[in-house]
C-alpha cells in the first residue's frame, strides 16, 4: 500500500477515538508479547543472519530486554493514564487543577540496524501505551530482522492501527515527506539532521537518539581488573555496534600499563586468542562498514586483534595504543570492536579533553574516590551512563534514557517512553458558585490591592 494511502487510514482511524481507552491499549499491548513470544525463535533466526548474533545475545540485548519493557509499561499503564493533580493558584479560585495525558495521533518511528528488533519495539511500546496509531520503518540495512518485523505486526495488528513500510532511502524520503504528528528516530548524526530539518517543515516533534564518541575514564584508584572486564563486556557486545559502547579510553597514566594488561586479559578470556573469538561472534553489518573500520585501524599500533575476516565481516575485538587525538579513529563514532586508547595524567585533563568535544550520548568512569565521581559526573554534559561499569544504564525501564546535544534529544524506557509519545493538557475546571470579580473590568484602586495580595 501506498505511504500516503497508510497515514491516511491510520489518521482517520485515531480519529474515531478507538485507540485511546485503557482497554485498547492493553489488549494492543497483550498481542504484541504473546506475537513476540510466538515469533521468538524467527527473530533470534533473523538477528544471527543479519548480525550473527548467538541465541543468548539475541535475547539478552533484544528479546529480553523488549519484553520486559513491556510487561513494566502493561503493570504501569493504568496509573500513568490517570489526570494528574496539581495545585490551583488562590487567584484562580473556586477550581481544580489538573494535567491530561492524550496520545499525539499518527506517529513515525525510524529504527536502526544495530539492535534491529529491540529499538524498533521498544519505541512502538511507548506509541501504543499512548493511545497512537504508528508507522513503523525499519531498517534496510537488517533486511531479515525487517521482514520478520513486518510479517509478525501484520499478523497482529491491522494497517490502519500500526503498519510497517520496509525499504531504503527512497521510503525514507517517501515517509518523511508526510505529516506526522510525531517523529521517533534512532540513527546516525547525519541522518538526525535530515530528519529533524524534514520534520520543521510540518512544525512536528522530534525524538532523536543519536550517538556519538562516548568516553571511558579509568581513574588510578579503579579496581582495575573489573574495570577491565566490564570495559571489554561493553565495547565488544555485538561487536561494538552500540550506540553507547565505550568509544574510547582514557586511562590515567600511573595505572594504564597494568589496565591494559587485564583488558588483554578479559579479551583473550571472553574471545579466545587473537582472531579466534568464536562462531558466536556477531559480524559488521556491511561490506560498507566493514571497509570502514578497517581504515580506522590502518597507521595505528595494535596491541592487539587489528585481524578481520572479509568474507564474513568479521573484526576481532581490537585495541590501538597510544592514540594521538587528532588521528581519523577519533575523528568519527567508531560503532565497530576497536578501542583506541589515550592517556591522562591528571584527570582534570580527562575532563577537559572530553568538554571540548561534542556532547556525548554516554560517559564511563571508573573510580573509588568520591570527590571524582562528583567532579565528573556534575562536570560534564552527557547523556547519561555509568560509575564502574559500561552500557546497563540503558537496560532499565526505571528510568529514562536520551542524549544531549549532538548525540540527541528527547527520553524514552519505561514511563518515559509513555511520555514522550503524549501530550500533556494543562486544564482548570472552574466551578460556577463563587465567580471572583477581581479580574473583570472596570479595574479600580481596591481592585488592585486585592490584585497584587493574590499574586504575592
């Protein structure tokens, strides 16, 4: 069906109020996971030939995680549908005060190809939980967790209600030329701009989640070895194609030897020696990618890994010494299992080196000395991350999860997620007994007295 065709159907449809009752949200809500659940083993099939992800990363980081989202928001939903009370000023008096959740109506979400299943149901949660109907496009670039997407939301849901266009630019341009009445897109910085300057044009919201060169700071006092080990965790999950992997190190100079000894440490550990991490091993998405990488690594000194396979798109896990600031690894995200590594000697230096650059979508830091953590933690902008260990920020539906800046704008996981796919009304109901006659004209010298008693 035509793109046009679709947001027309879907728009009449939210306007016949049918999705907004607490009923319909639930039930849409309960056919997403028992769909899921009846998909699950096609989905992990689809993630390990797009991405070669094992069974246990395809639940853990996808699978998992979206259905626990969902049974949090199923528990939630009824509570945050409620009006909320707030205060009425005494100027305003006899009233209620009160804030209404209503959903925006026709909504958009883009979604990447990194983790193709996870954050393109997540945010369609969060639409439905709303009260909206959606479109959903995913990636072109994961064409088999695609496919699958579409043939399982199509089992559940009709087109007018949630619809799923696959495709490439062509569809991008297609879809972005239409009016929605709110944009939720998960992608690159390039991509983000084009999205949010189409998205000016129908003054419509944005949601933009983004990436960037997220920092991890090894301070002196760290427990090295675990740092190590939960660095190593973080980086080379999917083969670093996260949008909040640690993108690079910062290790205090005193400690960086013995650091990057336990980093070799864990690395062998987890992946075997160098070259032999695995059939399990997730692959680069593309040839495109993969050639990327590839360049970022050449001109460096490898400590180790710095082998990739090109016929099956593979790169071990990869960590380059003495990094000079200005060489092309830090010049872009890496989104790839390479770790470039720098060092500090005061970590005023740390924080200034990473102040100087664009806003990142997480920061790392590892440390045991409070007045540090404080120091960096207040001291620098980012979109959120973690003290003594990597990436689980974001595997919570207790709080939200979002950048700042250049690596995004907006929040999602949880009640946020309910949020930012609502409209919150400000709304005073007035009662008709008692009718102030303060404010009405003709305005005199008690008048004001009374004026600027209620207004103190």
């Amino acid at each position: 069906m035509e793109i046009e065709k679709i947001v027309t159907m879907q728009r009449a449809y939210y306007e016949s109020q049918k999705t907004k009752s607490l009923n319909y949200r639930m039930n849409a809500l309960n056919r997403l996971e028992q769909a899921i659940l009846k998909w699950e083993k096609r989905i992990e099939e689809a993630l390990k030939r797009d991405l070669n992800k094992s069974v246990f990363e395809a639940y853990m980081t996808e699978v998992g995680m979206t259905l626990a989202e969902l049974r949090y928001t199923k528990k939630n939903l009824k509570q945050w549908m409620r009006d909320k009370r707030v205060k009425t000023p005494l100027a305003q008096f006899p009233a209620k005060s009160y804030v209404k959740s209503e959903p925006y109506g026709v909504v958009l979400i883009m979604s990447p190809w990194n983790y193709p299943f996870m954050l393109c149901m997540e945010p369609l949660i969060g639409a439905l939980a709303a009260g909206n109907c959606c479109v959903l496009k995913p990636s072109n670039y994961s064409p088999n967790v695609s496919k699958v997407i579409k043939a399982m939301i199509e089992e559940v849901f009709p087109q007018k209600y949630v619809a799923v266009v696959e495709g490439g630019r062509k569809e991008n341009q297609n879809l972005l030329e239409q009016k929605f009445d709110y944009i939720f897109f998960t992608g690159g910085i390039k991509v983000g701009k084009l999205v949010m300057a189409k998205a000016a044009e129908h003054l419509t919201p944005v949601t933009l989640e983004l990436g960037g060169k997220s920092p991890c700071i090894v301070e002196k006092t760290a427990n090295l070895k675990l740092a190590a080990k939960r660095l190593v965790f973080g980086k080379f999950l999917n083969a670093g194609q996260t949008c909040v992997a640690p993108d690079y190190l910062l290790v205090q100079k005193e400690v960086k030897k013995e650091f990057l000894q336990y980093v070799l440490y864990w690395i062998k550990k987890m992946y075997g020696n160098d070259g032999e991490y695995g059939q399990d091993y997730p692959k680069i998405i593309n040839e495109k990618h993969f050639e990327r990488i590839c360049h970022l690594i050449e001109g460096e000194e490898v400590l180790v890994g710095g082998k990739a396979n090109p016929d099956t798109l593979q790169i071990a896990p990869t960590v380059l010494n003495h990094v000079k600031w200005d060489a092309p690894v830090m010049q872009e995200e890496i989104f790839g299992p390479v770790l470039p590594v720098l060092e500090f000697t005061k970590i005023e230096e740390a924080e200034q080196f990473v102040k100087e650059r664009p806003k990142p979508l997480a920061l790392y830091l590892f440390t045991q000395d409070k007045s540090i953590e404080k120091k960096i933690t207040e001291g620098l902008s980012y979109g959120g991350g973690c003290v003594n260990d990597t990436i689980i920020h974001l595997a919570t539906s207790y709080m939200g999860f979002g950048g700042v800046g250049e690596s995004g704008m907006g929040n999602y996981h949880g009640k946020e997620s309910f949020e930012t796919f609502s409209h919150r009304k400000s709304m005073i109901k007035k009662y008709n007994w008692f009718d102030n006659p303060v404010r009405y004209v003709p305005y005199k010298k008690t008048k004001e007295r009374i004026l600027r008693m209620f207004l103190k």
